[in-house]
C-alpha cells in the first residue's frame, strides 16, 4: 500500500513541476528587429493591428489632443506577448490605456531566425488624436 501512495504521490508531484515550467519565462535569447530574418507580425499584418488596436482602445476624453504612443513589448516564441509598456505618450492615460489593450491583443505570427522560431523586441508606434 505504500508503495503505490508513494507511486501516486511521485506521477502528482511531476505533473505539478511540468505545468510549473510551461508557465515559467523562456530562457531563450531575446532578439532586436534588425536580428531576425523575419520579423514578428500581427495576424493579417500591421493594418489589421492598427484595426484591432483602435477598435479596443479608448481615447482620452481631452479635445484636440494629439500625439505617439511607443509601446514596447517581446513577441514571445507561442506568438504571445509579454514584457508589454509605454516608452512614450502624450499623457492623459493614454500609455496605460495602450498596454490593456496590447495585453488582450491576439497571438502574433513570431518572428525567425535561421528558420527557427525566436524571441523577439518590438516597437510599436501609434498616433492618437482626439477632436
């Protein structure tokens, strides 16, 4: 009997370390742009992303506001997307705004290197105006 509680408790205790580690950040390298053979994209291409983000994102109730938002973020081996942040906005809440709706973007096509699918560091920019 006890050898099968210990059986048990042993198949429990990986299954827990394995579902540990698939949530765990990649040790894989995190490439720049300008290092990847091809780079990371958003499913249908930039225009479908300026869609999708202007679709989700709420603009600031300030008139005639105008300006960039760069939003920084790493396109992660699965095409999800992490590390997500402001680098740069005109204020207003508008960088915050932006990375809630990054965090509920679709999985991204991710980008290659030597064939192989890789990390990669992205910069978006995003005009916004407001009337």
């Amino acid at each position: 009997m006890r050898k099968i509680l210990f059986f048990i408790i042993l198949i429990f205790s990986t299954h827990l370390i394995q579902a540990q580690d698939q949530n765990a950040p990649s040790n894989e390298p995190i490439f720049e742009m300008k290092d990847v053979d091809e780079q990371p994209e958003f499913p249908g291409g930039i225009d479908n992303f300026y869609n999708f983000f202007y679709k989700n994102f709420k603009k600031p109730e300030v008139p005639q506001l105008v300006g960039k938002i760069f939003i920084a973020f790493t396109v992660e081996i699965d095409g999800t997307l992490a590390d997500i942040r402001s680098l740069k906005d005109p204020g207003f809440g508008t960088g915050a705004e932006a990375v809630k709706v990054l965090q509920q973007s679709p999985n991204w096509i991710p980008g290659r290197k030597d064939g192989k699918k890789v990390r990669v560091n992205h910069i978006v920019p995003i005009g916004i105006h407001t009337e």
